[in-house]
C-alpha cells in the first residue's frame, strides 16, 4: 500500500520500526507531530474523502494497549479472551465495518512501540491463558509487508505456549508457518457482498484458495461467515458461498467456524449514519436490543439457523460458534 503522506509522532521517531516503514515508503511527505490524536481525533474530518486519500499516522500507543473482549465479539469458548489495538484503522472500506463509527478519521494508525505490547501480554498471561484477537481493529495480514505486525504476534505466540492468537483477514495471504497456538481466521462473504460493500478487499475465491493452501501447510485456520448480510437473495448467496469453500477446502481439518448476523454498537451506528448518509447498510432499520443494533429477532435467528444448517452438512456443530 502506498501512502502519499505519513504523519510521525516527535518521539516514535526513535523506534526501529519507524525506520523501516519510513525506508519502504521513500516518497511520502512525511510531517511531524506531537500526539497522534491531534491528527486523527481533530474535529470535522471528512472520513469517506480520508478514505479515498489515506494518511498514515506513525505512534507510540500509551495506556491500555490490550482490552477485554467486547459482548459483540466471540470468544470461542475462551475464558481469558482479549483484543489488541497495536493498530487502528483498515486498508480496506467495508460499507458495513463498525470502525466507521468508532473512529472520526480514515486514517490509518500504527503504534510501534510493539515490545510494550509484549509485556503488557506477559503480565496479564501470569493471571494465566489467554486468547487474543489481534487483528480486529485493522488487517495485520494485509499490512504486514509494511508494518510486521503479524510478524510481531506469531513471534509473540511462538515464546508463550498459553498465548492463544488470532489473526482475521480478507486479504489472500499466503500462509506457509504452522505455528500451534496462531489461528489464522479468513471472512468469507458471498460475492454480491464482496463486490458492493467489501470494497479493496481480496476476492472471495482468492480467501478460499489462500485458507486451502494454509491448512495444507498445517496452519491452523478459522472460517468466519460473518457478519452476514441480509442482501436480496440471500439465502442462495450464502449456499453457493458454502459450497465453494466446502468444494475447495478440507472441512475436517478446520480449527472451527464463526457464524454470526451483522449487529454493531447502537452509538457507533449513530455516528456512521452521521458521516455515511448514504449507506444502504447503516439505514437499515435495526432493532436496538442492549446496545446494540442487529436484525429483527425473527430475522437473525433464521439466517444463523440457515448458514449453521449449510455448515453441519460439512463440519460437526461442535466446531460451529455462533453470536447471541
């Protein structure tokens, strides 16, 4: 990805990996700042232009760094379950993604103070196990050739045996490691929603094709059909989308499966109807239900249901998790 402007915090400019980035984006207007935040959180920001002409913002993240994992996320049975920030913002434009009404700004984030992430999982790992989604506010995967953030958490879960990782992505990467506790977790949407709301995202064939060629090399691999979307026909886009990966892709030798129907917190909806007026998905008329936005109940249980019922004729349901 190329970046025609890179705004670096006074201090980050000491870190080593500031460097590197720096080094592989040799063009780029590089402006410096003294708070990330100043940059990012500054008010009246047109986040849908941002997007068309995405700024990186280099950082050095203070504070919380590691965050409990949010009721709307699935922990797959996972006691200690956690998130990690270690960048913020996407390189693609999902129509339906909640960081459009998380954060005011398109642009993109990356904290490089990433030994400080390491101690902060070394200290809470003493209250024992953990599993942590390492890649939900970003797609570590698809940056990973500029930043090395993926680098940085399988080397992490290579030196702690209780560290379990995920990494979530919908690019086509090219997975060759088999590390035992890193989890590589592929979004697989049917075309019609990959090609109108997934926008710069890998096609869907592609993320088939790489979670095929990441189980044969022994890595250990998530299907995630989700969100799902209520598209007109969406029933017979969901089975054609099962059919194909379960076709091209050894079910049996699946870590396990997500399931679950797009909801999103009520405020962040709020505030992406506010700076995405035209979004077909951000109109929708959700039912508010403990905060958060979701289908109507009748709705969304009948597209789990549905997608699950797909699922079984493949993967047993133990290995099916699903969002309530």
């Amino acid at each position: 990805m190329r970046f025609a402007h890179i705004y670096v915090e006074e201090r980050a400019f000491g870190y080593p990996l500031t460097e590197k980035i720096l080094a592989k984006i040799p063009d780029a207007h590089v402006i410096k700042i003294k708070h990330y935040k100043d940059v990012f959180d500054r008010k009246r920001q047109d986040a849908p232009l941002q997007k068309e002409h995405q700024a990186l913002i280099i950082a050095v993240r203070d504070g919380s760094r590691i965050f409990k994992g949010a009721p709307v996320c699935q922990s797959f049975g996972n006691k200690n379950f956690y998130y990690a920030s270690s960048m913020m913002n996407c390189p693609f434009d999902c129509e339906y993604c909640y960081l459009k009404g998380m954060y005011p700004s398109s642009n993109m984030v990356v904290f490089v103070n990433l030994e400080d992430y390491r101690a902060d999982v070394e200290e809470k790992l003493r209250e024992g196990p953990m599993y942590v989604c390492a890649s939900y506010d970003t797609d570590l995967l698809a940056m990973n050739s500029l930043t090395g953030h993926a680098d940085f958490w399988k080397e992490t879960a290579l030196d702690h045996e209780d560290l379990l990782v995920e990494l979530r992505t919908k690019a086509a990467v090219d997975v060759k490691d088999n590390i035992p506790n890193v989890i590589y977790a592929f979004t697989l949407s049917p075309e019609e929603v990959v090609t109108d709301l997934e926008c710069y995202t890998a096609p869907v064939s592609a993320r088939i094709s790489a979670a095929a060629k990441a189980i044969e090399a022994g890595a250990k691999v998530r299907l995630c059909f989700d969100p799902i979307i209520k598209i007109a026909g969406w029933k017979e886009a969901y089975e054609k989308l099962i059919g194909e990966a379960s076709s091209r892709i050894d079910f049996g030798k699946l870590t396990d499966v997500s399931v679950g129907t797009f909801r999103i917190s009520g405020d962040y909806l709020n505030k992406m109807r506010r700076a995405y007026p035209g979004s077909k998905t951000a109109w929708y008329p959700y039912v508010i239900k403990d905060g958060v936005a979701q289908y109507e109940p009748e709705t969304d249980k009948e597209m789990q249901a549905f997608v699950c019922g797909l699922l079984e004729k493949h993967i047993g349901r133990e290995k099916i998790f699903t969002w309530n």
